[in-house]
C-alpha cells in the first residue's frame, strides 16, 4: 500500500536544492522522535574541530541519501525500464530514509570503545516498540522486517540492497556531496546529475551505462580526495584520539565504583554495557558534550583533563614516525613517565590503514562478510563488465594506500619539563 499525501511536501536543502516528499508514510516517519534524534548527533562527529563548517546532521544527510534514491527510482519508472520491480519503490525509499537512524552521538569512536554497531541499533529501532515501527506497521504487519532486511542487506532483491549500499549507492553520493559543502573543500564534488542519468537496472542489479564511465571515474577520485583530506585529517583523528580517551577512562573509572558528580541513567547504562533500546535513543551528541563539561569538573584528573582539552580544543599534537617499534613506543612510554604522564592515556600510535575504508574494491575479499556491490558497466551489446577491467583510473587507485603513522600526544607537559627529556626524546618530539 502507498498513501500518497494530498500535497507534496518540500524540505529546501544546500546540496539537492530541494527534497521531495510525496509519500504519507516517508512524512510520517521524518516526524517521529527517532528520526528527529537524528538532528542531534552530527554527521562528521569531531570533523568540526578541523573545519569549523562540518556542523551538518544525519538528519539531513538522510533527507539527502532519500532524495538520490528517490530521484534514482523516478528516472528508471519515467523511463519504463522493466527490470526494476515497481513494488519495491516504498521499501526502498524507507530503507534510504531510516539506514543511519541507529547511530548514536560521535558515531564511529562510540562504537569502537563500547563494541556497538549502528545498523544494528537501526534494526532494533525499526523492530522495536518505537514511533517508526507504528509508522512501517501502517504499510503492513511484515513491512518493518523487510525494511530492516534491506539495512542488513539480506533482502531477496539485490537491487533494493544496491540502492542504498553498494560501492556507488546513494549514500556515499550524498555524503561525499554534502561533506564537501560543509567543510568547505572542492574534494567532494562530483556530476551527480550525469551519474544518474546512467544508472540502469539490469537484471536483478544497477548498473552503469558505459558511457557514462568518465562520470564515474570522477567520483571515486572525488571519494580518493576526500578520504586522504577530510575524513583521515589528523587533526581530526586527534580528536577522536580524545574522544575515545574520555570514554575509555570513563568506563575505567566506572569498572572501579568511581561515584561521578554528574551522571545519567542512560550515560550509566552505556558504560555498563547494559543500554536498553530507550536509554540509546536518549544519547545524542548535547548529552555527551554537557557530559564533558560537567565531567571537567571531576575530582579525577585525568578524566577532567581530558574533557576540558576537548571541549576547548586542547588537541593532541602529533609527529610522524617511520617505523615505531617496540623499543621505541617503550623508550616514549617510560620517557612519558618520567614526567608524570599515563602512557596509556597521553600516547596513542594512529595509522589510517586501521580504518574500515577502501576507495574502491572491485570484488569481496576472502572471508569477508557480505561486501558492497561492485560498479558494473554495461555496453552497447548489453554485456556487463567490473570497471576496473575498462578504466585505467580506476585500476590505478584500486586498494591503493597512502599513509603514515603518527604518534599523539599532549605538547605542554613535554615544553615544560624538556629538560627531564633524553635529546633522543628531545629531536623526536621536536623540542629543540
């Protein structure tokens, strides 16, 4: 069933102009509470400690991943293409809608420290007793668990899946446009109108028509840019060094029967590792930062420290290491002592080959779980081919990594007691 409301409703966006909503049951669920939470927590989470304009929500970078997909399904229904299955229109636009309405405030550091996954947090919101299940349950009794099929991307129709997570999917399109935007950078930027003018379903999957490969190519070096420029900047991942410090030190001190000044029940139940489907959706990023600023007030001083560097954007300063071995990090770590710091907390090693990213993959790696589709093209004899197969650009920046490692640290208790410090010390940290 598809109630279409009796006026379109149109959100003015910076990056798509404008959002088009036609659907009862898409408005319904952009006005539940849940949905809503999602203005809350920030798209970038610490990216805006480096570049002050990423302030942008999930909120509407979902508004935005729903308008893509929503203008992807119009162009294969205006066009009659008869592989895409007209009644998965619905299911589609609801799963683009909803498929980060699960993460919580400063997403992906919450997650590594707390062992927590945002789609599952989705699924539990979508199958639990909130406003957006009543919303899914209107379209039919089952509907809830086919959107959240789409979102663990077990849903019989790859086609649906691909939409929304896929290596060209309207997810990553929107982010990469609208991150862009917000920090301010030309990285990002990409002829979304080209790409989907060549998207195509074929059976059972979408594809690109190969004369739109250019197009294409444009967008993965733009998504290539991005990642080396904005989302691996270590003044960022210095941030988030932080972040996680707190959080770690936190759940520390709470594991010990450490009594906080100032707590809340759902705070507590995260550091617990006992949250309940309604103390989650109560975590957004205002409670986390007034946790801070009332956690810089704690009697524990590292807590405290830690909190107030990040709130007034004290960030770790970082050097470059060629090769940091082990008798190295242990020669700063007991150098770090020596002064009265907690290695464990005032030292952290970063590399962005740790992180779950890939410009581009051109098929699912051994022992992987489900991987994201590849970009197919499709030429004028209908056969289909991987692009890396067609294009040099793309095989050139496939699995290609760029890095270095970077060790963290807090710059003023080294200024004042450098002369504690071996000149060994002293030139690695550039004190000299």
């Amino acid at each position: 069933m598809r109630e279409q409301l009796t006026e379109e409703k149109v959100f003015k966006d910076p990056v798509h102009d404008y959002v088009y909503v036609q659907d009862q049951t898409i408005w319904d669920l952009i006005n539940t509470k849940e949905f809503q939470r999602l203005r809350r927590i920030r798209q970038l989470g610490t990216t805006y400690l480096t570049f002050h304009g990423a302030e942008h929500s999930r909120f509407s970078h979902s508004l935005g991943v729903y308008e893509i997909t929503r203008r992807i399904i119009s162009q294969f229904e205006r066009n009659g293409y008869p592989d895409w299955p007209l009644e998965e229109r619905l299911v589609s636009l609801c799963a683009a809608l909803l498929h980060d309405v699960g993460h919580g405030p400063f997403s992906h550091s919450l997650e590594e420290i707390f062992e927590t996954d945002h789609e599952e947090w989705t699924c539990a919101i979508l199958l639990g007793e909130t406003e957006i299940n009543t919303v899914l349950k209107r379209v039919s009794d089952d509907f809830p668990e086919m959107v959240s099929s789409v979102i663990k991307k077990t849903y019989p129709k790859p086609i649906v899946v691909s939409l929304i997570s896929s290596q060209m999917d309207a997810d990553r399109m929107d982010y990469l446009l609208r991150d862009a935007y917000f920090t301010g950078v030309n990285y990002g930027t990409f002829d979304l109108e080209r790409i989907l003018r060549v998207l195509r379903p074929y059976k059972g999957q979408i594809v690109v028509k190969e004369s739109g490969m250019h197009a294409v190519e444009h967008y993965l070096m733009s998504r290539y840019q991005m990642y080396w420029q904005i989302y691996f900047h270590p003044v960022t991942r210095s941030s988030e060094i932080i972040l996680r410090q707190i959080f770690r030190r936190a759940q520390q001190l709470n594991s010990q029967g450490y009594r906080f000044r100032w707590m809340t029940n759902s705070l507590q139940q995260l550091l617990n590792n006992t949250l309940s489907l309604d103390d989650y959706l109560k975590l957004d990023e205002a409670l986390a930062q007034t946790a801070f600023s009332e956690w810089s007030e704690e009697p524990d001083e590292l807590l405290s420290d830690l909190c107030r560097r990040f709130i007034n954007r004290y960030l770790y300063k970082y050097v470059t290491i060629e090769n940091p071995d082990e008798s190295l990090l242990s020669e700063v770590a007991a150098a770090l002592l020596s002064i009265g710091l907690n290695p464990d907390y005032h030292m952290e090693i970063d590399y962005p080959f740790d992180l779950p990213y890939d410009v581009y993959r051109p098929e699912q790696k051994n022992g992987e779980k489900r991987g994201k589709a590849p970009i197919l093209l499709l030429d004028s004899e209908d056969e289909i081919s991987e692009i890396s197969v067609k294009s040099d650009i793309v095989r050139s920046i496939t699995g290609l990594r760029q890095g270095q490692y970077h060790l963290y640290y807090p710059e003023e208790p080294l200024l004042q007691n450098k002369d504690k410090l071996s000149e060994e010390m002293k030139k690695l940290f550039k004190l000299n």
